[in-house]
C-alpha cells in the first residue's frame, strides 16, 4: 500500500504512528505538500492518501472519502493565513500572491474574497505595490511576512462569514477495495497520536523549529475528525465555489454517502 502524508505537521497528530512505524502497515510512506499529494492521487500512484478538500469535487468519482478523516478548524486555523499591505476590503482587483502548495486555500480565499487576482508565488513572499497580498498555508504560514499590516485566518474568516467549521483536506482512497484497510491504519495511528501527545509534540517542533508551547497552541486549534458539523461546512464550501465557477458544480452531493 502507498500511502501520502502531508508534509507540513497540521496532520501529524493522525500520522505520527504511522510515520514513525508504531502503526506497521505493509507498504511505504510518501510525504508531500498537499498539491503534490493530489497530483500522485489522481495519477493513480498513491492508494491511500490526505488531498486537498478541494480536489475531492475537482475529480468526481476518482475517490472514495474515508469517513472520520479531515484537517479542518472550527475558528482561526494558524496555518492558512493571507498577509496584506492594504485592508483587505480593498484587495479585490489587486494581484494576490499564492503558493503552488495550495489548492483548497487558494479556492476559497476566492470564495471569501470575489474579485481578487490569484497569481503564483515565485521564490520568497514579499509585499510591494505591485503584489499587496500573499496566501501562506502550511509551516510556513505559522511565521510573518515583513511588510504585512493586515493578516486574515482564512478559518476563522470562514466561520466568521458561514458560522460553519471549514475543511482543509480529506483522507481517501484511489482503491475502494482498500477502503476498511485504510480506516484502521488511521483509526490506530490516531489512537496513538492521542496517547503520545508529547511525542507528536516534539517531533512538531523538531521539524518546525517551533516551541512545543507554540505547537500546542496550533494543535488546540485544528480537528481531525470529519463529524456532521464539518461535513455541513464542507458542502457549504463546495456549492459556494460551484456557484463562482472554482469547482464543478454539485460537489457537496459527493458528500451525500460520507458517514459522520
């Protein structure tokens, strides 16, 4: 079995046992940013995988969604944050710089923002006249951007704007046969996760650089577990960025068979 990890830590509090060969499984690992973890995915080279929430409805049929699994939030997620020299009731219109790592970020700070200019982010973010704004996701979104004066959680725009929870990535499988397989290896290697806390802690932060403090601040923040709430905010999600033409429509009816 391949299977795809991500490879900021916002998921590490389900993968560490698996990661770290606490959770044997027969197979091998592959870890990757999340628009890499799409492409191997829909390319047929990984069985069992987290993917961006938004290549799920952008591949209709080519998943089956494991049902319990997300990176998700509730309120302000840390790692999906837009930096901005000028309020950014101004930034539709203007150029917003973002990184080739997103997919789902980059649809929905389109979904919140209508009428701003996505271009890809070349080498180090940086803020000028011509590029006011740059979308950071992942480790690097924890940090700053000099210049910045006005920086957007995308979560916590998100809840503030629908007042449902908003989902980052799915787990799924490219093999339905593998699909009861791969919940178990999940299901374990999160049992694990929540039994080591301090271990995922520290390997957090060996990877970051980050204080486990910090980290642990950041963990409080995110969810795992996909349950009817997120689910709810997920379909939200998908009529939404149907409705602007960033994702085909109907996607929140491949939701309709997902157990919470």
């Amino acid at each position: 079995m391949r299977v795809g990890v991500l490879k900021s830590v916002n998921a590490l509090p389900v993968t560490l046992g698996l990661e770290c060969g606490a959770v044997p499984f027969p197979g091998e690992l592959l870890c990757g940013e999340p628009s890499w973890l799409n492409q191997q995915a829909r390319a047929g080279r990984l069985d069992l995988t987290a993917v961006s929430a938004a290549e799920v409805a952008a591949a209709p049929g080519a998943y089956r969604i494991l049902p319990g699994f997300c990176v998700g939030s509730r309120g302000p997620v840390q790692s999906v944050r837009l930096f901005s020299r000028i309020p950014l009731e101004e930034l539709p219109g203007h150029p917003v710089a973002i990184t080739s790592a997103s997919a789902t970020s980059r649809i929905l700070v389109q979904v919140l923002l209508p009428g701003i200019r996505p271009i890809p982010l070349l080498g180090e973010p940086s803020l000028d006249d011509r590029v006011p704004a740059v979308l950071l996701i992942g480790d690097r979104a924890l940090g700053e951007v000099t210049g910045a004066r006005h920086v957007a959680d995308l979560g916590e725009f998100w809840v503030r704007t629908t007042g449902l929870p908003m989902v980052f990535a799915l787990w799924v499988t490219t093999r339905a046969e593998l699909a009861s397989e791969g919940q178990d290896l999940l299901e374990r290697s999160r049992a694990w996760g929540q039994a080591h806390p301090s271990r995922v802690l520290q390997e957090a932060s060996r990877r970051t650089g980050l204080s486990c403090r910090r980290l642990e601040d950041y963990f409080s923040g995110l969810h795992h577990r996909l349950d009817a709430d997120s689910l709810a905010g997920l379909r939200e999600f998908y009529r939404r960025a149907g409705l602007l033409g960033l994702l085909p429509t109907g996607g929140e009816d491949l939701l309709g068979e997902v157990a919470a």
